[in-house]
C-alpha cells in the first residue's frame, strides 16, 4: 500500500466516524500530501497547518505553540501526523 493510499484511507476512515475537523502537523513531504488529498480528493478544507519552521515564513501556518496552547477541543478532529493518523477530542502536548 503506497503512502497516498494511507493517508486516503485514514481520512475516509476519520469520515466514516464522524470527524470531520482535521489539522496537518507537520507540513513536510506527508504533510503536503495529506492536505492535498483532503483538498483534491475529498473537497475538504483543514482547519490548520501546524509547522515550526515554516510558520516563520507563512502566517497561514501555525507553530506548535499553537498546540501547546490549545488544551481542548470542542469538535472531534483528526490530527494528520506523518503516515499515522491520531483521531481525538482533545490534543494535549
């Protein structure tokens, strides 16, 4: 099963279960696949991108401080990180 195959099926899976809130971290090689497999396949907008390094140079990325801040969450959303995909109500660092 390729990488693109994975993040796919994880993010039909995150679907099928109702969560439909996702947040990229971090936004490398599997990050950018998955945001465009979220946008081009599925039609779906994520809620953030959480990168240290690029946050620097792009306002529309977040840094992980963001998280690290961000004790709990209201929604159930999906956490895309590398090829593993983390699905939880609450994202504490």
């Amino acid at each position: 099963m390729t990488d693109y195959q994975k993040i796919r099926d994880a993010i039909e899976q995150s679907l099928n279960q109702k969560k439909s809130s996702f947040i990229i971290y971090p936004y490398g090689e599997y990050g950018v696949l998955a945001k465009r497999i979220l946008n081009d396949s599925f039609g779906i907008v994520e809620d953030y991108v959480v990168d240290n390094r690029l946050s620097q140079y792009n306002s529309s990325i977040r840094n992980l401080d963001f998280l690290r801040n961000w004790t709990a969450v209201s929604i159930p959303f999906c956490l895309l990180v590398r090829i593993r995909i983390y699905m939880t109500r609450r994202y504490n660092l």
